[in-house]
C-alpha cells in the first residue's frame, strides 16, 4: 500500500473543530487547516456572552477526554471559563499557526477525490476530505412581530449582546424562556429596575443549583487526576444511563424521577395564578430540559413580570400585548429588549454552498429532509464528514464527548484515503435509506416526539435527534461498516 499526505479542511473553530485539528495532528495528519468566518475561536462559547451563561451540562463532564480540568470554579461552569478553557487547550497544542480568521467558507465543490473550496479570503485550492465542524446552533432567530425595528431603545439577540452593556436601573423585557431567558431572568433581575419575561410557552425546569467548586475541593482535583476521572465517571454515567436513557424511552423509572423532580420544583412558585401561567401543557422533557435553581425564585421577585398575554406588537416605547380588558392593548414601557428567541438549529451548512459528485447540491438534497448516515457522512457527498450532523445526539449528552465519538468514526474513514490507491469514500444511498428508517421507527418512543413545539423539529416536523441511547452511540461510533460505504 502506498501512503499519501492528505490535504485537510476543517470548518469552524468551535469546541469541534479545535478537537478535531488536535486528533488529526496526533494522526500524522498535519497538513490540515481551520477556515473560521470570526477573529477568533471558541464557537457558541465566543458567541454567547449574556449576564448568567453556564453550561448546563456539570462541568466535570464537560471536558475533551485528553485534557482533563481541575479548575471549574462552579457545577456548572460560567461561560467564560469554558471559553478561556478552548482557549488554553488550543494554545497549549498551538493550534492558531492552523486557524485561518475571518475566512468564511462560501463554497465546496467536489470532483475527482477532492473538496475545492473557496472563503470570503478566496480560492482556498483543493482538500483530499472536509470536517465540518460549523455548529449546529449558530443561527440567530429573530423573531417575526410587527414593529421589531421601530423600538427605540436598545434591542439585540443574545448571542449578539454588546460588549460593557449595563442594565442597571433599567426596565427590560426579555422575549422568551428557553434555557436561555432563564439563565439571563436568575441573573439580572437584581439588577434592572423592572424585568417583564415575555412568554408564549412554559417550560419544565429541573432543579440544579450552581454551587460553587471550592478551592480545597480544585486543589484535590489537582493533586489527584484520578480523582477527577472518577467524577467524570459518576456525572457522565448519570447523564447517559439516566437522563439520556430517559428521554429517549429507554429508562421509564429515570423518567419518572425526572418527571417528579420538575412538578416538585414548580411549587416554589406560591402564587397560583402564576403558578398556572408557568406550568406547561406537554411532557417534561419535550422541549429541552431547563435545568436552573433560580429562575422560580427570580420570576417572584416584585420587579419581575411573567406576561402571557399575546404580544400584538412592539413600538418605540415598548411591546404591545394583547389584553382582554383594553382594546388597544397593554404597552410595557422598556429601556431595552433582549430577543432571547434562539436559533435556526436547521441551518447547518447554511450559507455556504455545497456541491458534491456532478455538481449535486446539499441545500436541493436536503430541502425535503436533512439526512446523513449515522449523522456523519453523505452520499454523493465523499470525503465530507460532518460533526453535528443531522441526527447527532444534540439534546441527550454532552457535546465534547459527542464530538470526539464522531470525530474517530470520521477519522477511520479519512485513514482509508491515505491509501494511495483509494480516492474517495462516501456511504450507500441504501445505507442511509436504512439509518433513516429506524430513526424514524425509533423516534416516535422518545420524549422529543410526544407533541411540542422545540427547536429539536424541522420545518418537516421531522426530530433532528438521535433516538437511541448513548451505548448505541458509543457502540456506532466505534468502528464504521465498510460495507455501507462505497470506496474507489
Ligand atoms: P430556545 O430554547 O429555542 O427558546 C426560544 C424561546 O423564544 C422560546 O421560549 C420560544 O417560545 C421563544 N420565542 C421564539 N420566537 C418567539 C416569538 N416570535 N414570540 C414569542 N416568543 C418567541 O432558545 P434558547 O433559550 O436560546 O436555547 C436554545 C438551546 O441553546 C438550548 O436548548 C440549549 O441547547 C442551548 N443553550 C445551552 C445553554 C447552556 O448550556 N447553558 C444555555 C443556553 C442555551 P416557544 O417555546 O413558544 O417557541
């Protein structure tokens, strides 16, 4: 067998990417470059900066497996320090001599065993495969209410907070109550002079109190790896064989603890006009799980607003309600207006324009449905491995383990094309014909599929989700079927 040097593009430099350049490193694939459309690496974690942003994932299982951290200061880890936690993994590898900034990845286009690829910087040249690794909830969702763009004061989305922004003394409405508007409601409502939530739907919200890490208890993590490895162990077996075996229908007892857990915690909530308002109509666990342990206690506060009443419109003062008792309906008069409205979780890929063998564009072949096998690969599509693909586990584990799990399945693959005889490696239509199928059998078992609305459904109705549990992942992810893919 002859050997060749690969040629590498990875997309994005979020939590994914930066992993997947360091494995490809440790591969022996060095020739490998990052295109990355910010200044600056991080993803999501560099995106995100509004007041109260954790992980809500415990911290001690949120980590890449080759770099363990002692230093989380709480359970779940404020925003900022996951950042500067990618920022001193990529330093530590000396990953920027490999990141290319401020280059957007406009097209890839496929011929003859090779991406060629063009940024907002240029043409780029050719790559023997792609790892697109360009996140799955990037997409602001601007929500669509008459008069957004009249408002005088000042309005932003939250991943698109502005630097040294202070709310003191100030009345703010915040439009939403995903995880969140809950996370921004518990940390400034102490803060503002007056805080209206403006909520179409309720949410389920497990307790999870974010205790601080105490020195002490770091300098034992320090001390003593093992340690920490046995805490991973412990939170990420009750994250898998609990939670994710729950909410995929594998695990009813977990779910009934769960379940149990939500209506416990929503009788902090004493007022019961208010306590109706925040209890939701479908399963716990339909919508993404808000895990919070100050939100119940935020919303009671006397400057805090729950509003239910239909939002008929936003005007220079403020939003506009619908109320049963005044025709021309109730202005909430604000200072500033957070859109806490989320993302377009079905927009990967999306706006770069993909074109596989004979010019086969993505977005036609995915216009029905966004399909890969086993969420990483695509047919007609070669050499073009995806993390956070379709289906991947994206409300069931934490990402950084999802992440490495694809990424391995994705490298076997790669490892074929360093054969100097084989050019290109893309899985059967029937491959993914059969994937599909029993995602769609699976998926109606599971909490996602039992009748809400969430960002885990696609304009199809179709759930972007992986309906297994996390054995079944680990286990697909362990070593591809040759036989479902066509090599040449
Ligand atoms: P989200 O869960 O999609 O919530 C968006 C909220 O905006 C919902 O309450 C939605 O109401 C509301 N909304 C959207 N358009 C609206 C409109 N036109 N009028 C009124 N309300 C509108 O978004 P998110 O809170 O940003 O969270 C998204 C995901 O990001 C989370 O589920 C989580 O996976 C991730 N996240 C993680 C963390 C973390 O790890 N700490 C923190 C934040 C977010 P409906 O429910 O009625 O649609």
């Amino acid at each position: 067998m002859t050997s060749r040097n690969l040629r590498i593009a990875i997309i994005g430099s979020g939590a994914s990417g930066l992993m997947a350049l360091i494995k490809l490193r440790e591969a022996g694939l060095t020739d490998t470059t990052i295109f990355e459309k910010a200044e600056s690496l991080g993803g999501t974690w560099r995106d995100n900066r509004y007041p109260g942003l954790t992980c809500d994932v415990p911290s001690l299982a949120y980590r890449y497996s080759f770099a363990p951290n002692a230093e989380w200061t709480h359970v779940c880890a404020p925003g900022p320090e996951i950042l500067d936690y990618l920022k001193t993994v990529a330093a530590e590898h000396d990953l920027e001599r490999d990141i290319r900034y401020s280059a957007e990845v406009l097209s890839a286009d496929y011929a003859d065993g090779q991406w060629h690829i063009v940024t907002s910087q240029g043409d780029e040249g050719r790559f023997d495969a792609v790892l697109a690794a360009a996140g799955v909830l990037h997409h602001p969702a601007y929500p669509d209410i008459e008069g957004l763009d009249t408002f005088a004061g000042d309005c932003f989305h939250t991943a698109r907070w502005p630097d040294n922004f202070s709310l003191e003394g100030k009345r703010v409405g915040v439009i939403g109550t995903g995880s969140t508007a809950t996370q921004i409601t518990g940390a400034i409502v102490g803060e503002v002079s007056k805080l209206s939530l403006f909520q179409r739907t309720p949410q389920w919200i497990l307790p999870l109190a974010n205790d601080p890490i105490s020195e002490e208890q770091r300098v034992a993590y320090r001390a003593n790896p093992e340690l920490l490895e046995q805490e991973f162990i412990r939170l990420n077996l009750e994250q898998t064989s609990k939670f994710a075996a729950a909410i995929v229908g594998e695990n009813p007892y977990s779910y009934g603890v769960i379940d149990r857990y939500c209506r416990d915690h929503l009788n902090l909530v004493t007022d019961p006009d208010l306590k109706a308002r925040l209890t939701p109509d479908y399963k716990v666990g339909c919508k993404r799980l808000i895990m919070s342990g100050n939100f119940y206690h935020a919303i009671q506060q006397p400057n805090a607003e729950l509003v239910t009443d239909a939002i008929t419109r936003i005007e220079a003062g403020g939003i506009r309600t619908a109320d049963a008792n005044a025709r021309e309906g109730r202005l909430h008069e604000l200072d500033v207006l957070v859109l806490a409205t989320g993302f377009d979780a079905h927009k990967i890929m999306s706006p770069m324009t993909v074109a596989g063998r004979g010019g086969k564009r993505l977005d036609a072949t995915w216009a029905d449905a966004q399909e890969a096998y086993l969420a990483v690969t695509i047919p007609d599509f070669p050499n073009w491995f995806m993390i956070g693909g379709p289906n991947s586990p994206v409300g069931n584990f934490s990402w950084l383990q999802t992440a490495e799990l694809q990424f391995g399945y994705a490298l076997q693959l790669i490892e074929k094309l360093r054969d100097g005889n084989i050019r290109e490696i893309a899985p059967r239509a029937e491959a993914l014909r059969a994937f599909n199928d029993a995602v769609k059998a699976k998926m109606p078992d599971t909490i996602w599929a039992s009748g809400c609305k969430s960002w885990y459904i696609d304009k199809h109705g179709h759930v972007a989700s992986w309906p297994w549990t996390f054995e079944k992942f680990k286990a697909d992810m362990e070593t591809p079927v040759l036989s479902d893919y066509e090599i040449a």
